[in-house]
C-alpha cells in the first residue's frame, strides 16, 4: 500500500501501474493479486489504511490531559502542516476519493468510512462539555462539520494555494471553531 501512496502521488490515478506499484514495493505482481482481488480493491484498502494511519499519527502527537480547546487547536495545526510533511499520502489519497467509484458510478468511499473518526470527536466534544470549556451542542453535527472544515482545509493548502502559512490557517479556522463551541 505504501508503494501504491507513491505510484499514486507521482502518476495519478489513471496513470497508475499495478507493475511499478509490485516494483516499488520489491515484490509479484502476482503477490499484489494474492492479497488483494483487483486495482479498485488495493484503491480502496490504500485509503482506508491511509485515512487510519493520519488520524492516529495526529492523534498520538496530541497531550490529550491539555483542555479540549488546547487540544482542538493543536489538532488543527497538525493536520494542516500535513500539506507539507505529508503532502504525497494527501495527494494519493484525494486521487482514490475522487476517482474510486462502484459500477454504477457512485462513490466507493463514503461519510461512513469517517465514522470512527466521528466518534472520537464526539468523545473528545463531550470531555469538553464535561469539564465546562466547551457549550452545549449537538457533539456528532460539530463532528461532522469540524471533520469537513478539516478537510477543506487540506484541499485549500495542500493544491490550490500552497503559498499560504498552514499554521496561520489553522489558527484562523481554530478561532471560527472555537468561537462557536466554547464556553463564554
């Protein structure tokens, strides 16, 4: 999977190789057939094991004994210096979202496939209105909208305007958030 990140970033989606992705990775191409059935099936367990792998990266960097609007504004700068740190494992996996599709044309990676990402945000908005740093709120409607502010915001830095101080945005974004959740 992680030679399929790398076909992905260099080569696109269309332009990918199952050949140079069992080349990259020092193996058959016969190996990739033994644990996976098709191109769409590596596409699909490429980004959800790509999806995991950032949230626990960002998650594990956190203090997570630091107050829930400390913690939400250390997540934001992470997650937007993975433009730069990161930039290739984005671009793949934007390129599987955006071109991974059923037969009929639907989408194969869905909101669902946030779910467990949901839930811990919705655990970490709850300690907040536990402790008293953030109001009282509908915890999966701010989960689901932090979860796409978070994700515009990656598409924002990391292709279109990859001049801007991703820090600095994510200080901004922090502050809309925070403005609307925190307790006054």
């Amino acid at each position: 999977m992680a030679a399929a990140v790398k076909e992905l970033a260099d080569c696109g989606y269309d332009g990918l190789s199952l050949t140079r992705v069992a080349e990259r990775a020092g193996v058959s191409k016969g190996l990739i057939w033994h644990y996976f059935a098709d191109k769409d099936d590596l596409m699909e367990s490429t980004a959800k094991a790509t999806m995991t792998t950032i949230r626990d990266r960002i998650a594990n960097s956190l203090d997570l004994a630091e107050p829930v609007p400390d913690i939400i504004r250390a997540a934001l700068r992470r997650i937007a210096a993975l433009t730069v740190t990161h930039r290739g494992e984005l671009t793949a996996l934007n390129r599987i979202v955006h071109n991974l599709r059923h037969p009929d044309g639907t989408q194969r990676l869905t909101l669902e496939d946030y779910e467990e990402t949901y839930q811990a945000q919705e655990s970490l908005f709850r300690r907040g209105q536990t402790e008293g740093t953030l109001r009282d709120f509908d915890t999966r409607v701010m989960a689901i909208t932090y979860q796409g502010a978070i994700d515009m915001m990656l598409g924002y830095l990391g292709t279109s305007h990859p001049h801007i101080n991703p820090d600095d945005y994510a200080d901004k974004l922090a502050d809309i958030l925070l403005a609307g959740i925190q307790r006054s």
